[in-house]
C-alpha cells in the first residue's frame, strides 16, 4: 500500500526522496503448506464498494477468494475441476485432466448485471451479480456469477460455453489468457501461445439442441449463453526478415504465453504484453455490432459478414526479441495511466528494468476523412459506370492506403547480439507499395526486395 499524496506536485509524503510502503502478505500459510501448488493468475474482485478481496487461480483447478481484512483466512473457495470428481486432491487426476487440457489457466470478471433466472431464487430481489468466465487450456469457457452481498456467494460453473462457427480444434488447444471488454454486447477475447487472438461476442444460444451446456445449465427459461467468434487476428510476435529469391523463407514455432490489458481510456482497446514486446488492438466495428444488433435482422450467422467489413487495428508497440535468435525478454511490467504532466501514457518495463514511456492517444484513431471524390460538385451528374462497380472509387482508394502493420521499436533482451538487419525496415513498406502498384497498373517496375 503506498502513502498518501499532497504537496504542490501531489507527490508522495509531499516529495520525499525515500518513501515506506505497506505489504500485506495474502493466503501465505497456504502456499508455504502446499508447495505442489502454484499461482496461475491474480485479479482483484470488480467491486469497489464492498470489502476489497482478491481472487487466486491456482494449479489444481481452484479459484480462492481472500480479503484484505484477514488475508490468511479463506473466504470462498470455487473448484473449477471440468470432471464431476474432485482432482484436486489426487496427483494422478491432475496429471490426467493436465493431458486433456481440463485445466483452468485464466479467468475475468464481466460487467455487473442481473442474476439469470435459474439463480434468482439464491439471491435477493435487486441484487446484482458479475458473471465470472473461466478459461480452459482446451479453448474452452465455463461461466460462473459471484455476489459480495452478505460475504462472496458463487454459482456453480456451467458449460463449457458453445462457440460459433463451429471449429474442429476448439479454436485451439493452446488458450493462455482471456479478457471480458466492458461493452454492450459483451466481449470476449480469447489468447493462445501461437499469438491468435479470438474475438467473440457473448449472445443467448439459440440452438436449443445443443447439450453440452444446456444438460449442465440448470433448468430454466433462460438461454445458454453462446460465444460468437467475430474475428480472428494473428499476431506478429518475432519480426518478418525479407529473404532473398533463391532462399526458402525460415519457418520457426516460435510460442509464448500472452497476457491481456484493459486500457482504462478506451473501452474498444486493449493491449498484449508477451516474451516478444507489446501490441495494442483496437476494435473499431464495435459501434457497427451494436446497430446490427439493435436492428430487426435475426441471423447471427451474418456476423461473420459484418466482421469481413471492418477488422480491428493492430499495432506492434514495442518488440523485445526482434530476432528468434536473440533471449527471451519479456515485458515485466505495464499500466497506462492518465496524468496531468504526462498525458494518456503507456508505461513498459523491459526484462533489463528500463522504463519505457510512450504517448497514447485516448481513444481509437478515427477515421480518415472523406476524399473530394465523395463530395461531387453541383451540377456534376452520376455516372452510369458507377453503377457497375461493387465498391466506390472512395473505398477502392481506402483499401489500398489501408496499413495492416506498424514498425515497433526495438529493445533487444541482450546487448550482444547485433540488431536485425536494415532490410527489415522497408520490409513492410515495400510489400504496400507494391500492392498498391499491382492495383494501380503494371505500368510501374519495382526494385526487388532487398534479401
């Protein structure tokens, strides 16, 4: 716990260079008595009103509830074993369900709401619930709701969750990290270590024969909640090195774990800290979900449609392992704050503990502004070879000034190895400006590619 603030700049003890802080040491008996047992994850309960309590989701599939008032007193406790058995206290069954996949890696509070019906006995009449979603190393999502009423009440976790368009990997076997964004319609974003990003809108199921939630759900007249995948983004964790024409490029499986940030000014953005830097994506569709959701139309299945229309904006931040060469240097700390002299700033510390601090806009970049050819003069009349295109000349412009890459700056984990070669940089460049020069004509001849 830090001290309080006060002074001309709001500085700690008024600016003293040397400060003391409070640690408080939680559930720390446990851990020294079951050494076999790690941390996986740690969030704090959403509530602010409430008695602050913190959340630990730990290696045997259990998720503990600790307040601040005793931190080495349990105050609930929430299996999240997939298999009716306990596995928790047999090694074996553990070892088994680690197998299988049937091990909660991560979870994440969602936006207060009204407990469904099949809980609103349990609770009483007003009272508001956070849906808890659970994440599986097999892709999989379960659901819980958790109340701080009178002391932290939890449902039992029902799913896992059907997911839409069907995939037959689960949509990967590899899930390390998922975040619930606070917008209407929620959404879900799903991480796995081969740097995939899923992101799904949570809706009522309207498949009434699927039963592998509907038999766990508890009997009522409430929908199974359902996860639509909108859109899948892959991303670039190690740069892309150009190679020359009689080199075979060099494929490496290159994975690690990825950790997902909320940014606290922009609901429709959020960040990804990893052993290879930063990314931040910017969900810029997420006004147009809510107009197609409010209108009349009633095919889910055209979501995917309406995700091929816009794609999120993803921008390589900062790239700590710029080659696959080079050490592991993971991102050992992030926030973003908002501060008076600072502005909307992104603050990174690197594996060698230096602070890095990048300006940050406080919300999406908007969009670029409409091109003359979209405001024809008076008296200018439409031409009938409009009519014959599928796009305008406006968006067939856009499509080709459209970057779906940024250059990221480098900060190599070890001082020794030499950076990446200068080929790298004009790398991307060159690959949209001969995009753009295949779409425009063929009249223009390009150098080759530096390899």
């Amino acid at each position: 716990m830090l001290p309080q603030r006060w002074g001309k700049r709001s500085e700690f003890e008024g600016g003293r260079s040397d400060i003391n802080c409070k640690t408080i040491p939680v559930a720390e008996r446990f851990f020294t008595s079951s050494p076999s047992v790690t941390l996986r994850q740690a969030a704090w309960y959403p509530s602010e009103t409430d008695e602050p309590h913190l959340v630990l989701l730990t290696s045997d599939n259990t998720i503990r509830f600790y307040g601040l008032k005793s931190p080495q007193t349990l105050a609930k406790v929430l299996p999240v074993s997939q298999s009716d058995d306990d596995s928790s206290v047999h090694p074996p069954a553990r070892s088994y369900a680690a197998s299988l996949g049937e091990i909660a890696v991560a979870f994440d509070f969602g936006a207060i709401t009204c407990p469904p019906r099949q809980l609103a006995a349990r609770y009483p009449k007003d009272q508001l619930v956070y849906p808890l979603y659970i994440l599986y190393e097999n892709g999989e999502t379960y659901l819980s709701y958790t109340s701080q009423a009178n002391g932290v009440s939890l449902s039992k976790p029902v799913g896992p969750l059907p997911m839409y368009p069907a995939a037959e990997d689960n949509y990967g076997y590899d899930a390390c990290a998922i975040l619930c964004l606070p917008c209407v319609p929620t959404i879900l974003v799903i991480a796995t270590e081969t740097g995939t990003l899923y992101h799904c809108v949570v809706l009522d199921s309207e498949e009434e024969e699927e039963t592998g939630a509907v038999e766990k759900w508890i009997r009522g007249t409430d929908a199974v909640p359902a996860l639509y995948v909108f859109e899948c983004v892959e991303l670039e964790l190690t740069l892309k090195v150009a190679t020359g024409e009689d080199e075979e490029p060099q494929e490496f499986d290159f994975t690690c774990p990825i950790r997902l940030h909320r940014d606290p000014l922009c609901q429709q953005r959020y960040h990804c800290t990893h052993e290879a830097g930063v990314h931040s994506v910017g969900l810029i569709w997420v006004n147009k979900l809510q107009k197609f959701l409010q209108s009349d139309e009633e095919d889910k299945d055209s979501l995917q449609e309406l995700a091929a229309e816009k794609r999120c904006i993803v921008e390589h931040i900062l790239c700590t392992r710029p080659l696959l060469t080079n050490q592991s240097a993971p991102v050992r700390g992030f926030l973003i704050v908002s501060d008076l002299a600072l502005g909307a700033t992104m603050i990174c510390i690197t594996s060698a503990y230096e602070c890095i601090l990048l300006p940050l806009l406080s919300s999406i970049r908007p969009p670029s502004p409409p091109l003359l050819c979209s405001h024809p003069g008076p008296g200018s009349g439409s031409s009938p070879l409009r009519g014959l295109a599928d796009d305008s000349f406006e968006q067939h412009i856009r499509n080709i000034l459209a970057r779906n890459s940024t250059n990221p700056i480098l900060k190599a984990g070890n001082k020794d190895t030499s950076p990446p070669p200068p080929e790298y940089f004009i790398y991307t460049d060159y690959n949209l400006l001969h995009v753009v020069c295949l779409l425009i004509g063929d009249t223009i001849v390009l150098p080759s590619c530096p390899g």
